[in-house]
C-alpha cells in the first residue's frame, strides 16, 4: 500500500533508538525526511547515517526535553534545514520506576517539564506551519498503563494521562485545519528502555532480567514483545493522509496486553 507520505517531513522527538526510531524508519522507508531528537549525538550520528545509507533523507539534532531552550533550537534547525514540518512524534524518555504515594515534589515537577510539558510546547511551536498548509500529524506516544495502570510506574501512567487529556482536547481544535492528534498507547516492545525496567523488576524480585524479559512476554496475549518496526508501522498509517478520519483517539499497540475493552 502506498501510504501517500513521500516527501513530507517528519520531526521525531526521541529518533536516535527504541520507538522513535522504529517510527523513523518506518517514515523514511515512505520517502518522508526525518528529523531526529535526542541527547546523545553518538546515537544520533549512528541513526542518521543508517537511514541515510537507505537512501533517504535524515538529520540529527541534539537537544535535552528538560531543557526547552534546547529543544526549540532543535525544531528551528530542522525546519530551516529540511523545511516546514508535516508530522511531529511527541515522544519522551521514560521515569524511574515507582508507585505514586511519597513520590517527592522535586520528582515530579521533573518528570513533568522532560514529559510533558515540552511536548505541548513543541506542538505550540509547530501548529502554526500545519495550519497554514492545512495538514499536519501530531503523534503522541503514551503508554498502555494509561489504561490499566502499573504499579510499579506509576510516574508514568499519571503524567501520561495529562498527555492524552491535552491530546483529545486539541484534536477538536484542529480538526478543521486538516491536523489530526492521536496517541499511541504501547505495551511491552523490545527497546532498551524495557530492559532497564526489567533490570529494576530483576533486581526487585531477586530473579535474572531474562527471566523477567520471559514473564513480561508469557503475559502478553500473543506470547512475546512487540518490536519498533511493528509499532512504527502503524504510527507511519496514522501519519499519512489515507489515516484523515482517524482523530483524538488512543490506538493501542500492545499485543493483546490491555485485558479490558
Ligand atoms: N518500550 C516500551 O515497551 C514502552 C512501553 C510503554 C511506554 N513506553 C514509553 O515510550 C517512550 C520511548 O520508549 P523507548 O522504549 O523507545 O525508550 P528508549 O529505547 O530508551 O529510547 C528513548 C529515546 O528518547 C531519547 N531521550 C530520552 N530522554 C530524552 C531527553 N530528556 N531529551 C531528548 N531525548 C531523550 C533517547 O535518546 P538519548 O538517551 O540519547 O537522549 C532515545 O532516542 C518512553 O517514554 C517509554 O517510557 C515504552
């Protein structure tokens, strides 16, 4: 299927590995240049030049989510270098595992301005361009633990509940602008940051981290994790133009994971 996408330009917050990337080459593989945030430039270099060596086009640019200033450098670079941006993936690093009660003030006014907050404020940034063109795409990426908590981070499953709040209501603010806002809800994918959280369960429950990789993957409906590439497929459906009647809405990507409805 032709997704409609070649020579859109895509701006793509945490693009250097994990789901960022899967959506980043997902992207690029439809002709879309792709603009790639994230701190370290080592992984970005090596990002760019993979992509690139594929024959399309792609950029780096370092820049900290907790560091606004940084991040606006970043989106103004990308649009003068590679033109006015299309599509935005509003995607972040993940908070330290924990529950909620006795989570400090400091913690969470962190996790808010690396998490949140620079995402309304990049899409503030951005909205203006699709407007004027009357199309755009604007991606989140959640968590499924928006809709069934997990205990163990809880961090996250609150502070993305602002996300998708924001999310909804400014999909009805831009519809009529041909700009569609949807949240990607993934569960267990196979990136480094699902290692780290099982390196902490490992740790927690004096077991090896295969074994928790293995009990994580036993849990999910279709007996394993999913992959970037996987996830990246359907952000690239939702990114295109054929995706116009799909709005404010969270689209799971979680192999069954979530039991409710
Ligand atoms: N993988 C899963 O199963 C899963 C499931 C549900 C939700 N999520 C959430 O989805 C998001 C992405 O997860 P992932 O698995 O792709 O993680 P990952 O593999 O660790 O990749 C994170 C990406 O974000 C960048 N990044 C991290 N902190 C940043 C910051 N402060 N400023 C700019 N860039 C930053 C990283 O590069 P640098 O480190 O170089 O900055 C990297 O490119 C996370 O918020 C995670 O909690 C993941």
């Amino acid at each position: 299927m032709d997704l409609q996408l070649k020579g859109k330009t895509a701006l793509i917050l945490g693009g250097s590995k994990g789901l960022g990337r899967g959506v980043a080459d997902a992207l690029a593989a439809e002709g879309v240049a792709v603009a790639l945030v994230a701190r370290g430039q080592e992984g970005l270099s090596r990002a760019v030049s993979e992509i690139t060596s594929r024959g399309a086009k792609a950029a780096g640019f370092a820049a900290d989510l907790a560091n606004w200033p940084s991040i606006e450098d970043a989106a103004n670079a990308a649009r003068k270098q590679l033109g006015a941006i299309d599509i935005l993936l509003n995607n972040s690093g993940g908070p330290p595992p924990s529950g909620v009660a006795g989570v400090s003030a400091k913690v969470w006014e962190e996790q808010f301005n690396a998490m949140v907050l620079p995402l309304f404020r990049i899409t503030d940034l951005l909205l203006g361009d699709m407007r004027a063109r009357k199309w755009g795409r604007i991606l989140n990426v959640a968590s499924m633990s928006v809709v069934e908590p997990i205990a163990t981070i809880g961090v996250s499953n609150t502070l993305r509940s602002a996300i998708v709040g924001w999310a909804k209501t400014l999909a009805t603010e831009t519809a009529r602008d041909g700009i569609t806002v949807n949240t990607l809800l993934p569960g267990p994918i196979a990136t480094d940051r699902t290692v780290q959280l099982s390196r902490a369960a490992a740790a927690r429950e004096n077991i090896s981290v295969e074994q928790a990789i293995k009990r994580s993957a036993d849990s999910i409906p279709v007996g394993r994790l999913g992959t970037p590439a996987e996830f990246g497929a359907v952000a690239a459906f939702l990114a295109s133009p054929l995706a116009a009647y799909v709005t404010g809405s969270l689209i799971r990507v979680d192999g069954g994971a979530i039991r409710s409805v």
